[in-house]
C-alpha cells in the first residue's frame, strides 16, 4: 500500500482514529508522518492534531458544501479570518470566530468531542447569568418529572421558582 | 533579568517526593487554557497585543493570594537561549509550543516547581500545575484555584454555550487537560499493554509516549489524558481519567505479581543485565537508556536491587535527555559523543567508574 500523503513511498505506519464510533483510517511512510509534526501514539514520526482536525473540516465543506454559504465568503468579521482558512489552518483566530462560524461548528465539535455544549466551570464574575440559566433548566427538568409522577404542589412551587429566577434575568 | 535556578540543576521538588502510587504512577498533569476576551487568539494577534497580554497578566501575579504558592519566577522566552529553553521543555516546566513558537511568550514558575502559568502559547494563558504520584484531582483544584485569582482581574474569552473559548477547536469548553505519566513494564513484557491501551482510547482518552511530540513510549512510560474537553465537566473528566489510571494500576500491580511467582528467574536476569549494562556501558543511545533505566527502576519496585533510590531513577530521565546532558558536561560534547557522555553520567549516577 502507498502512502495516502506522497502517493510514492510506500505506507509503514496504519493507525485508525475513532472518535464516538466514526473510524477513520490512516496510511501513511514515515517520512510524511515526520514531516506532519506532532504525534501518533506510539511512532517516532508524528502528525499533528491540526492536521487530523482540518481533514475533519475539509470533509465537512465537501458535505454540506452545496447547501450552505462558500466558505470562501465565510469570514470573522473582528479578525478577519476565513472559514477556509480556519479548515487549514485547523485554529480560530479570535474569541468571534466561534461566533460567526457558529453554524459550522456543531458537526465539528460534534465529531472532535461527541458534544456541543460546554457543562462545566464557569467564571464566577461573568458568570451569574449562566448559572441562572443552568439552575432553571434544571428546575424545569424537575418539573416535568413531577407533572410526570402528578405532583402538582411540587410542581406549582417548582414553578414559581422558576418565575422568579426568569425575572432575575429579564431584570439584569 | 531570566532566572535560571530552573535549568541549574536536574531536581525538581516533584521528584524527591515520593506522592501516591508512585511505584507505577510517576507524575500527575493538569493544564487549563485560557484567552482575554478583548485580543485576538496568538495565531493573529500583533506584537502589540501580545504586549498587552503580557502586562495585564502581569499584574495579576501581584495578587497576595498566588502568595500562597510560593514565588513565582519570571522567564521572557525572548531573553531564553535555546539550550535553557530545552531543558525547561525536559522537565516538563513549559510547553515545546512555548519554547519554539511563540512570540512575546513568557512563563512564571514557582520555587517547587509544580505551578507554570505559561504567557501567549497557543492561547492566552496556560495554567499547569504538575504533582509527583497520583495526584491529578490535587493538581486540578490548584490549578483551578488559581484560574479563579486570574478570573478575578481579566475578562476570558467565555461563550454560554462553548465554555472557555480556546484557539484550538480540540481545547473548547473546558480547556482542561489532565494527563497521568505510568510506568507499565509488567504489562509490556506480558503483551497485555495494546490491548489494555486499545481500550483506554476508546473511551475519550489518549495515550502517548512522555516527550510530548511525538515520542514513542519510550522506556515504558505512558502518558494518559483526556481528549474530550467539551460536554464534560471537569469533575467528570477527572473522575473518569481517575478511574482509568486506577485499573491500569491494578492491571500493572497483577502483572508485576504474576512475573514475580511465574518468572522471576527470568526477570531477575532481565533486570540484572540492564543494571550491569547501565553501571559498564561506555556508549548508549537514548532509546536503550530509557530501556534499562526501566527495567532497573522495575528492579527497585520488586525488590530485586537495592541500595538505589527510586528518586535517581526519575533524576536521570530528566539528566538523560540531550539539553541537560549538554549542561552536565558544560557544553563541551562535541557531535556524535552524546551517547558517550549518556553513558558517562549514568556510570556516575549509579556509582561505578571506568578507567
């Protein structure tokens, strides 16, 4: 088998990447291992992880590349950067980009992480308004259980529990 | 103005102690990456406002609170010669990335060395916090206790829906990295590692060898953290690379277990011959140091060598490597005599000459 990279020397080192069950295979000579920088588990060589994540975004242009705007045109309008140059380039340019390639994104973290949506710390100074948030989802959750399991005064109290902390926001 | 206590000598305090586990476990890493919401990421942004990066995370170590964390030393990446800039990389006190790409880069280290807050890396700010043993729930609440001090004075990149916003898409959310470093000899020489590694990366995880870029595990060292950083809490990822590193542990203590009752002629032997190699050798190359200093930090384990600290075991994996080597022997290793001067110290270190 020839290297996937070079098409000339033939491939010395296979590994497969399975994120959340999607595989992918990899067949490349050393020499192109060593030149992409970085890392397989277990060679000398490497590949970097940019490398392995614009594959994943160049694939994603090809799939939805009919259905949603050229990602030539896609650009962050703070520091100027392409989607396209994102794909290559595998990192944003600044904290924007998540923004305006928001759309994009999903299907990205959804293959790199199996998830879109962050659960975890959150800054305690700009952070009020999140927790709220996250406090009346939960809430709600129990709500629903409760209506679920007919227990209407947990639920009614749930509820206005919920109220109050929605006028926090509104408030703010 | 660079301090350069950090490159003078081989120790770090993380090494002398012993910590948890410390006969399979070597070394526990946490690492969170975080951005100022008003610069562009280091990719794009200007020398200017890297500057600024730097000033205004400067003024957050004025903070009395990272007092509690002992000093923390200053060192401008500009003003860093590549030799000391290697050797940081070797004890793990900053990132390849840091050391080679960066611009405006900068780092503070504290006395012991367990706490690095590295300056305009790939991101922002990179908070590591590094612990001898099996420690890693230890490093991550100090190192989170100290991204709350940070948080307190600057505005990060932070989105509702993707967490800590990061340059690179692999860090989103949480910007958490966790990596445990084992010494898993037992489960190499029974054939039990791929299938027991095959399974760890299954489950979010990732396995490397211990020089971060691409080495390959050399001398048995196995580096394990997380690879899912988004849709996780931080709670959750440690636990799950808590309980990972747990079984792998068992796995390893078994193993050792079954070489002792099943073959301890044969290990003895193994062990010994490394031993007599490292104590004699006049040339070794770094892939076979790293080889029989493993099997001779088994033999400590087992009981098979005594009258050798654990802890020179740990101090000549760092001596071992090229930057530190160079040091050692004052600059004075010419091309091609490096595997001379590998062998020379380990002679040294071990308490054997030749004549």
């Amino acid at each position: 088998m020839l290297c996937q990279e070079c098409g000339k020397r033939p491939a010395s080192l296979h590994f497969s990447k399975i994120v959340n069950g999607d595989k992918s295979e990899y067949h490349l000579c050393e020499a192109c291992a060593r030149e992409k920088g970085e890392l397989i588990p277990g060679t000398s060589g490497g590949f970097s992880i940019h490398n392995l994540l614009s594959g994943l975004l160049n694939f994603e242009a090809v799939e939805q590349g009919k259905r949603t705007v050229n990602p030539e045109s896609l650009r962050c309008e703070v520091c100027g950067m392409t989607y396209s140059q994102f794909s290559k380039l595998g990192r944003f340019g600044c904290s924007s980009c998540y923004k305006y390639f928001n759309n994009r994104l999903d299907p990205l973290f959804k293959r790199v992480h199996g998830s879109t949506v962050h659960t975890g710390k959150v800054p305690l100074r700009v952070g009020g308004e999140i927790k709220t948030k996250r406090q009346i989802e939960t809430l709600k959750r129990r709500l629903q259980d409760s209506i679920d399991h007919e227990e209407f005064e947990t639920a009614a109290q749930l509820r206005d529990q919920i109220r109050e902390l929605e006028r926090q926001i509104t408030e703010h | 103005m660079n301090d350069l206590r950090f490159t003078e000598q081989p120790f770090s305090h993380w090494m002398r102690t012993a910590g948890n586990e410390s006969e399979i476990v070597i070394s526990s890493r946490v690492r969170i990456a975080r951005n100022l919401q008003k610069h562009p990421f280091p990719l794009l942004a200007t020398n200017q406002h890297l500057e600024e990066v730097q000033q205004e995370l400067r003024q957050v170590l004025k903070d009395p609170r990272l007092k509690a964390y002992g000093v923390l030393h200053p060192i401008q990446l500009s003003e860093t010669d590549d030799l000391n800039k290697k050797m940081l990389v070797e004890k793990h006190l900053i990132s390849p990335s840091l050391a080679n790409e960066s611009r405006n880069g900068a780092v503070y280290i504290s006395e012991d060395e367990s706490l690095s807050i590295m300056v305009n890396e790939e991101d922002h700010l990179r908070i590591q916090c590094l612990y001898p043993g099996f420690q890693i729930k230890e490093a991550w609440e100090k190192a989170s206790a100290v991204d709350d001090i940070f948080e307190d004075h600057v505005t990060y990149a932070f989105d509702d829906k993707r967490g800590y916003l990061t340059s690179c898409p692999t860090n989103v959310g949480t910007g958490l990295r966790a990596s445990v470093m084992m010494h898993l000899p037992a489960l190499v020489l029974t054939q039990q590692i791929n299938r027991i590694l095959s399974a760890v990366s299954q489950i979010g995880l990732t396995v490397r060898g211990i020089y971060g870029e691409g080495s390959e595990a050399m001398g048995n060292l196995f580096q394990i953290s997380n690879q899912i950083t988004l849709g996780q809490s931080e709670a959750e990822i440690i636990d799950n690379l808590r309980s990972v590193v747990l079984q792998i542990i068992g796995h390893e203590k078994a193993a050792r277990e079954r070489l002792m009752s099943e073959s301890r002629l044969r290990v003895t032997d193994r062990v010994m011959r490394s031993f007599g190699i490292l104590s004699y050798a006049a040339v070794i190359d770094s892939k076979e140091a790293a080889q029989r200093l493993s099997d001779v930090r088994l033999g400590i384990n087992l009981g098979l060598i005594d009258g050798i600290a654990p802890q020179t075991m740990n101090e000549l994996m760092v001596l071992t490597q090229p930057g530190f080597l160079y040091k050692s022997f004052n600059g004075k290793i010419e091309a091609g005599e490096m595997d001379m001067y590998r062998a020379k110290l380990i002679r040294q270190k071990l308490g054997k000459s030749l004549k």
